[in-house]
C-alpha cells in the first residue's frame, strides 16, 4: 500500500510553513533572476534555462526515490507539461514586460481558477463557494491594471491569462497525483519544458520574432553574469519545486498553501528595492485584493467540503 506523504514525514507544521514560506522567496527570486535576464535578452532564453537546469537534480531524486522514471500515464503527462509550459510563457513574458510585483500578482491567482476548474472538470462542487473570491480577485486585478490599462492591457492579460492555465496545469496535477510521485511529475515537466522551449527558440530564431539573435545571445552568454542570471532561473526555479513538495509532505495544503503568497510580498520588496519600481497606492490594493481572495480559497473550499 502506498504510503501517505504526511505519514512518511510526520505532521509537521512549524516546519512545514518555514518550508512553504522558503519556497514563497525562492519563486520570487526566480522572477527576479528573469527580470534581471530579460534587460539584454529576451525572455524565451530564461524559459529555456528554467526548464533544462531541472531534469538532471530531478531525475536523481526520483531514480533515488522510486528506482525508475518510468510511468504508465505518459498521455496525462504530456497535457500537464504542455498546459504549464504555456503558463510560464505568458508568465515569463509577463515579468518581461511589466512591473516584476504585477506579473506575480496577477499569476498568483491561479487558484480562484483552479477551483472553478476542478468544479468543471473534476465534478467537485466547491466552486459556488468561492464564486465571491473571484469577484473579489477580479476587482483586485481592475485595480491593479486599471489606471495603466491604456499602456499595459495586452501584458496584463497575458499575465492573467498565465494564471488561468496554470489552474487547469494543476487541475492535471491532481489527476496525476492519484499514481504519480510529485517529484516525477516536475521531472517530465522539465523534460518536455525544455524540448517546447527549445522549438520556440529555434521557431525564434528562424522568423525572427522576439528580438532574437544568435549573435547578442552569444554574447550575453560569453558573460559570467549573464550566464549566473540564467543558471539562477533554473535553480530557484527547481528548489521553489522542491520546497514546496516537502512543505505539503509535513501538513495539511490548506493549512500551508496560505504562505505561498509570500510570493508576491518579496517580489514587491526586490522589484521596488533592486529594480526600481513605483510602489503606488492602486498597485497595493490591487495586489491585496487579489492575494487575499486568492489565499482564502483553501479555507472556504475546504469548510464547503467539511459541510457536505
């Protein structure tokens, strides 16, 4: 009989939320190192680090762990790496393109979505219950994008939209996870992350869409810093992963998954501190609305549950 992963750790929770707060700050340096990357190149390069830096760290915790990397559900897979690459994309392009705090906000609330997608897709009948959340969510994003909308539309909507297949990503996640090891699942992401990322680059390349240059690329990564900033794309972006599969394993999801949107708070502090962006008065309500609503859902969906 499969082991339960909070039966392995232990129930732990003061460790489990240093763990999911760690994860939080790792994930917002990951945005910073591509933040930082996308001033001299362009973002398709960070996405491409992101992915490629995972597979070998991965593939040795799950060989360790499970002795194989094989698995019986390569289809499921496939659609979870194809939905969460295409939500780093927009994710990504989002960073590139935007204030780092607005494109992590706006990411950030993936789970207003992935309720209501569980809803649909999953047949669990918690979404009415947070149908006000996403009211509040969204008037969280008007607020946030609102004033810039005429300058910043499109991005913005890219980053939202980031968020919305990145709910239905997890949506795949939760189907997977009835067989398949997290570990594993992040492996094949990075897997076929690394191959989509490489056909976009060379699709790039060949039309010359996103400012890509062979030459500048060299370049930029014939330049340690260069090449420190991508590489630290990739590692903050696997031990964000790995810090947030251990903080699941010690305690309860809704118990912990509040103190991921620490996210947004160490994202607003660097992009303020190291980047130089605005802190304005829409851009902190907008944020609250939007991290709020989104961080209540596990606790008003969880009580749907428990009234059933």
């Amino acid at each position: 009989m499969r082991m339960n992963a909070q039966t392995s750790h232990g129930f732990r929770p003061v460790a489990a939320v240093l763990l999911m707060v760690a994860s939080a700050a790792s994930f917002a340096l990951m945005g910073a190192a591509v933040k930082a990357s996308t001033g001299s190149l362009p973002f398709l390069v960070s996405l491409f680090f992101r992915s490629i830096l995972g597979i070998i760290p991965l593939g040795i915790i799950v060989i360790v762990r499970q002795g194989s990397l094989r698995s019986n559900r390569q289809k499921l897979l496939f659609r979870r790496s194809l939905l969460g690459f295409c939500a780093m994309f927009m994710f990504f392009f989002a960073i590139e393109h935007l204030p780092l705090s607005t494109a992590v906000v706006l990411n950030q609330s993936a789970p207003v979505f992935t309720v209501i997608f569980s809803a649909i897709l999953l047949k669990e009948h918690r979404a009415i219950h947070v149908l006000p959340l996403s009211f509040v969510a969204f008037l969280g994003v008007g607020v946030l994008v609102g004033p810039d909308i005429a300058e910043t539309g499109i991005e913005a909507s890219i980053g939202l939209a980031s968020a919305v297949l990145s709910a239905l990503a997890y949506v795949t996640v939760k189907q997977l996870s009835v067989t398949e090891s997290s570990p594993l699942i992040v492996f094949y992401f990075s897997v076929w992350g690394t191959v989509f990322a490489a056909v976009v680059l060379g699709l790039a390349l060949l039309t010359g869409w996103g400012d890509l240059d062979l030459d500048v690329v060299a370049r930029e990564l014939s330049r340690p810093a260069g090449v420190v900033a991508l590489c630290l794309v990739g590692f903050f972006g696997v031990c964000g992963q790995l810090l947030m599969t251990a903080s699941y394993a010690r305690a309860r999801a809704s118990l912990v998954s509040p103190f991921a949107f620490f996210n947004p708070l160490f994202s607003y502090v660097i992009g303020v501190s190291v980047f130089s962006e605005s802190m304005t008065l829409h851009g902190v309500l907008g944020g609250i609305l939007v991290v709020s609503a989104s961080a209540l859902v596990p606790f008003v969906s969880n009580g749907a549950t428990r009234a059933r």
